[in-house]
C-alpha cells in the first residue's frame, strides 16, 4: 500500500481523533514562541508571545462578558482560539497585511487545523470562528474588544516602560471599540499606571 494511501486510511480511522488532538495541543504550543510582531516597528525587540496575548484576551473577554451579559466561556474560547493559525503562519504586523490577503490564509489554515478532530468539537470550534469573523452576535463583538484592549493594554505598558512610541496605537485602536464595557475600561486604562497594581501590594506587604 502506498504511503499515501496508509495516510488517507488512518485519517478515517475514528479513534484517530485523539492524535489529531494531541497535535493540534502540540500545535498551539507553538504560539509561545511565536512574537507579535507589530510591536518590532515600535522598536521593541523582544515582544509578548502570540500565546501570551490569547491567555490575556480571555481573561479579559471572561470579565467583560459578565458585563455585558453573555456567555463568558463561548468569549474566552473565541479569544483563545481566534489566533491559533499563526502557529503555522506566524504572526504578520499591519505592513504585511497592506499587501498580502491574510484573512483567506487564516481561514484556509484553520480550516486544517480541525478537519480531522471529533466531529462536534470540530462543528463547534468552526462555528466559534465564523462567528468571531463576522462579527455579528454580541459575544462575538465582546471577544473582538478583549483582542484590541489587550492591544492598548500592552501598549500602555510598553509605552510606560519608555517604548514612546507605541502611544501611537492610543490615537487609532480605541475607535474600533464596540462595546459600551470596552469603551470604559480604555478611559480608565489610559489613565493608569501599569506600575500600581504591583507597588501597592508591595506597600501592603510591608
């Protein structure tokens, strides 16, 4: 039997599932070595991980959900997943997106990523990512605003630890905001310091 063949048989193979999931978490593990590379324009050579970015748009997407009033966990997991494609075509900053179509590669990618899990994981993980996409369900726009305010987020923190530039993602992120939630939580950030939080319980340990 030719190699093909044997591959395209143990694809059919439903127990297979399982080591298409083993490989997809191997996958994902990736994203902590891949950089977000916007951030190398800014002049930071040693930016966040795409991973490091996801784990940060869940926590935040969980909170703001229950503002919001929708369902944290379909929130955590559109944010968590919404950048899992990068683990095979890296992370590409706004220059590279002004000449190359990225969005049909993202989705081409996610798209074989999870052609071979469980079926309804596989039913579910692709609803959750067209739904992010089109970005018409209320859940889907609390998801997209974790993904920016992570953005402003590290950007004030950058920009507080002396990367000036990055103040220059205040001036145009903030206007895609969508929700009333996210909007308020960017007025109070761009007044914080992101130094406090860990002074005072310093302070208080004393």
């Amino acid at each position: 039997m030719k190699s093909r063949d044997r591959k395209k048989n143990t694809r059919k193979n439903p127990n297979n599932s399982l080591q298409s999931a083993i490989d997809l978490f191997a996958e994902a593990g990736l994203l902590k070595r891949i950089k977000r590379s916007g951030w190398w324009v800014a002049g930071i050579k040693d930016p966040e991980s795409v991973a490091e970015h996801s784990f940060r748009c869940a926590v935040i997407g969980y909170y703001m959900a229950h503002l919001e009033k929708v369902d944290p966990f379909q929130v955590m997991a559109m944010a968590l997943f919404n950048d899992i494609h990068e683990a095979r075509i890296n992370d590409l900053h706004k220059m590279g997106h002004h000449y190359i179509d990225f969005k049909e590669a993202e989705k081409k990618v996610f798209k074989d990523q999870v052609a071979h899990l469980q079926k309804d994981i596989k039913s579910e993980l692709t609803a959750l990512r067209r739904g992010f996409d089109e970005q018409k369900t209320k859940a889907s726009l609390v998801a997209r605003d974790a993904d920016i305010l992570e953005c402003l987020l590290q950007a004030k923190e950058y920009y507080d630890g002396g990367y000036l530039k990055t103040e220059k993602f205040f001036k145009t992120a903030p206007d895609h905001l969508k929700t009333k939630t996210a909007r308020t939580l960017w007025r109070q950030m761009k007044r914080w310091d992101s130094s406090r939080w860990w002074e005072e319980i310093v302070k208080f340990e004393r």
